[in-house]
C-alpha cells in the first residue's frame, strides 16, 4: 500500500511543480496537503531519477522538473 500512496504522491508532485515550477518544499507541501515528511522521500527519488532538480535559492531549495 505505502508504494502506491508514494506513487501516487510523487505524480501529484510531478503535476504540481510542472504547474508552478520553482516551488519549495513548505509550499509543495501545503498546496497537496501534505506533510513535509511525505514529500521529502518523493522528491529525493525524483531527483535521483532525473526527473527533478532542486536549486538554492535565497534560502530556499527550489523545485524544476528537469
């Protein structure tokens, strides 16, 4: 079950930030409401996988799809 809900969270991700690119974490989080610890391992394997990147900026790690 928890490979579907990551799956399912990760596409939410991937739809959102193609809609609003170079959001934050805290923002990604509240636009799906969802917690930030939810996030965190979606994003770290979409990046791993070449499907996002982050970018610091102005204290914030930003997300583009890549």
């Amino acid at each position: 079950m928890e490979d579907v809900l990551e799956l399912e969270t990760r596409r939410k991700i991937f739809d959102i930030i193609s809609k609003n690119p170079g959001l934050h974490l805290s923002k990604i989080a509240e636009l799906l409401n969802l917690t930030i610890s939810q996030i965190i391992p979606c994003l770290e394997e979409m990046e791993k996988k070449n499907i996002l990147i982050s970018v610091q900026e102005s204290g914030y790690k930003r997300y583009y799809l890549k």
